[in-house]
C-alpha cells in the first residue's frame, strides 16, 4: 500500500517502479473522501489531478523524473488563484467566482511536475486563528475534533496533519501558517517578505502577505520553497535575490549558533505555564549542546499586537473596497433604493461578521481625525522594530520563541472575545510586521494530548540558514 515519508524516497520509489503517481493520487483521493468530516477541503479536482498524473507516469517512463516536484500531491488554499478553478476566499461575497489566471507560485509548482489536488478551506479572507470564520464552516483538528486547527490557513494545515498531500500552500499574514502548524504538530514556514511572488494571492494586508509552506518534513518545504521562490514581473515585491538550491539545507550542520529570545516573550502572563517550562528546558538543551542561548529586553513587545492589527485592518479596509456585487460575485436579492444603499446590502450580506469588523476598525483608523493618531503611529512602531530588530541580527543568529503561547483551544472557545483571540498572535505577528522568515518547528507535546511548536526566526531572506538550523533543532528534540 502506497505511504509516504518524504518526496525524495517518493521519487526513489517512483523510479524504482514501486508506486506511481496515479496509486499515490488515489491514496490521497481516498484518504480525503474518508476524513470529509474535518471539513479540511472545500473543493477537489478528483478527474484533473487522475489525468495529471497519468500523464506524469507516461512522460517518466520515456524522460524518467522531469521536474523537482514531479508527481508531488499539493493542496492550496482558498485564497490562492489557479486558472479556471472556483477561488472564493471561503466567503460568500465571491460565490461562484472562477479565477481567470494562475498564481505565480502554483505555476511555478505545476511546471515542476506537481499535481494539485484542491482548495482547501480557511478563514474568511485569511482573517482569523481558529479557521472557525469559513463560510464553508469550521475546520476540525484530526487529533481532537473538538479542538480547532488554527487558522486562517486551518484547512491546509489539516490537510498534511491528516495526510491529505504531500504539501499545502497556506498564507501568512500575521501567523496563519505558524500558529496552524503549530496546533497541528507539522511544519510551517512563512518565508520573508517578497521571498515568494504574491501574484495571485487574494490581498489581506499587502505589506504583510506571503505565501507559506506546510510539511511534514524540512527538506521538503525546503524544495517548495526552492521551486516557487524568485522574481517575478507581475509583482514588483518580489525578491530578484536567488535562493540557493535546497540541497543545501541537506547534509551535517556542526556549526555553533547564538539564539536569542526576548525576555518579555517568556514572563508573558499569558503563556501556558507548561510551553514556558518546555521552552526553558529546550534552550537548556541548546546550551548544553555547545550553542549560546540568551534573553535579550524588547521593550516593545506590548506594542506589537495593537501595532499589527491597526496597520493590517486599514490595509484590508483598502483591499477589500473591490468587493462590491457589480462585477463579479455575491448581490443582494433586495431592491436598492440606491447605489449606497446597493453596496451596504451586498457586502453586509456578502461579508462574514469577522471581517467586517476588521473593515470597520480599519476604516476607522484610516479616517481624517484618526489617521495621525493610528495609522501615522503604527508605522512610526512598525520602523522602531525593524531597526531593533536589525540590531538583534547584528549580535545573533537567529530568535527563538514560543509559536504560540497555548496550545489548540475547543470549538468556540474564544468566539464572543476578539480581544483573547488577537492576543493569541503576540509571537507570530512580529515576523510579518518586519518582514523576517519565520517556521514553527513540532518539537513538543502538551498534557492535554495536543502537540505544541517552537517558532525560530532569521534575518530577512536568510530561508536556507533558517532551514539548516531547524533540522538541527528538530534532531536535537529527538534526542534523550
């Protein structure tokens, strides 16, 4: 029976004729069709993906593997455009709209040989961590139904957890591939800023977006990340800064790294108490194994959260403007008496109530009489991070922290409080706020029988080094 460890033994075994890509695309067909009720897919292309690998297994047996990715099984999100296939952010304000062009990152995977398989399900627009906000209902953690997967990228996340596919692409704003990873007990990574073309890629927060990679394994996100990553015309924020080949993240680290971690992260009264404990005794571990692990003051942690949701709301306020019911997308069935009055009854109807009232706290702070004391601040504080943050990298290798600072809470435990749920980002927003790759790590497990992460940050477009030092990381964990 076909199983799978990671792409490199996939494609050994797809050379070696031991699988194919068509048996590997009907394990995952039926591993799907059989796990309907974690609600992880909105949508699978069962017949397109059969014809893809079909046409892999005929092209392989006269030109052998033709493409990094070949045969690769790859979910993405419901935010992420692929030409003629349904893309509705998981909202009702784009029912029924067909994406008219390819994501840049997902042409880059298919011309690499990649199948994808299907859409998958997350929070409304990407706004949430709890993948609770879909109009396509929640998404259920497959270790504990009753417990969400985190969000907004809930429903990719699953998707490997449960092995759905070999990958998913997610989307990571303000930790919407971390926080998800990290409930979940797999990997993910949110490369920096412009590593990876946002062409395609419904708008959020536009100085905040980047597509991200969940995984099981790090040499795989690292052939991911290889494949998608790169210049990109239709995007002037793309990076034109190669990214070295992913084999070199493969092979024997022996270096000595200087982590450093913030002291306010750790005497945060809202950590768990065990992933505190956990996270001490780890950098114990790191310091016993030969490394320097040291506590730095960041005394602008507080300033974080309130920073990232002022900037990222007025930027969505903006971007979401578009969706209006007059060209594409969800109209209201009632009679307008105008046109104002035609656009409040789409998008009030259209809307979910989470993003409206990022739309709305948006609006406000990007008013006349806010706007200095907001918008002007924040990015004021956004500038302030980055330039201590500069001077973190000056002096370490690399940050490290919680993911999270709990582990996956119950189905609608936090609904009717926004507030506990925001506070919820306080350790993955900083990376998105300057724009540094960022990758939770499944390094531990939590008395209530859900695993928990460690978040490890590089300096920015430091992918490979960040890469190296996580299975550094995760080998060190594995050991007594």
């Amino acid at each position: 029976m076909f199983r799978f460890s990671s792409i490199k033994d996939y494609h050994n075994a797809l050379v070696n004729g031991d699988t194919t890509c068509v048996e590997a695309v009907h394990y995952y067909l039926q591993q799907i069709d059989s796990t309907r009720h974690l609600n992880a897919f909105v949508e699978v292309f069962t017949e397109e993906a059969i014809a893809r690998a079909q046409e892999l297994d005929q092209t392989r047996a006269h030109a052998g593997i033709s493409g990094k990715l070949h045969g690769v099984v790859i979910g993405i999100k419901d935010v992420i455009s692929y030409k003629g296939h349904s893309l509705s952010a998981a909202s009702r304000i784009l029912g029924g709209f067909t994406a008219i062009y390819t994501a840049t990152a997902v042409e880059r995977l298919l011309l690499e040989g990649a199948i994808i398989i299907g859409r998958q399900n997350c929070d409304e627009f990407a706004m949430g961590s709890s993948n609770e906000n879909s109009a396509y209902g929640p998404v259920l953690n497959a270790l504990d139904n009753e417990r969400v997967p985190g969000g907004s990228s809930g429903g990719s996340a699953v998707a490997v957890q449960a092995g759905l596919c070999m990958l998913a692409l997610g989307s990571d704003t303000g930790g919407s591939v971390r926080q998800p990873a990290d409930f979940c007990g797999i990997i993910g990574l949110k490369p920096s800023y412009g590593r990876i073309s946002r062409y395609g890629l419904i708008a959020y927060a536009s100085s905040f977006d980047q597509i991200g990679i969940f995984g099981s394994s790090v040499d795989d996100v690292a052939l991911a990340l290889e494949t998608m990553a790169g210049a990109d015309d239709y995007d002037s924020t793309a990076s034109p800064a190669p990214i070295p080949l992913a084999t070199a993240v493969e092979g024997e680290d022996t270096a000595r790294y200087k982590f450093a971690y913030f002291k306010e992260s750790i005497d945060h009264p809202g950590l768990d108490p065990e992933i505190k404990a956990a996270f001490l005794d780890f950098a114990k571990k790191l310091t016993d194994a030969g490394h320097q692990v040291q506590a730095v003051d960041f005394e602008l942690l507080d300033y974080v959260v309130p920073t990232y949701y002022i900037l990222t709301t007025a930027e969505a306020s903006s971007n979401l403007s578009r969706y209006d019911g007059v060209k594409f997308g969800y109209r209201s069935k009632q009679e307008a008496e105008d046109l104002t009055a035609f656009y409040k009854q789409n998008r009030s109807e259209g809307f979910g109530k989470e993003v409206k009232r990022r739309i709305m706290l948006g609006t406000f702070v990007l008013s006349s009489g806010y706007y200095d004391a907001y918008f002007t601040k924040a990015q004021q504080v956004r500038q302030l991070l980055t330039q201590k943050t500069q001077e973190v990298f000056n002096c370490f290798d690399a940050i490290i922290s919680p993911t999270v600072p709990s582990p996956a809470f119950r189905l609608g435990e936090m609904s009717n409080d926004p507030i506990e749920m925001f506070l919820a980002d306080i350790y993955t927003v900083f990376a998105n706020l300057v724009g540094i790759p960022g990758i939770s790590l499944p390094l531990f497990k939590h008395t209530s029988g859900m695993p928990f992460g460690m978040q490890v940050m590089t300096s920015q477009m430091n992918e490979v080094p960040l890469l190296r030092l996580s299975k550094r990381l995760i080998h060190l964990s594995e050991q007594n």
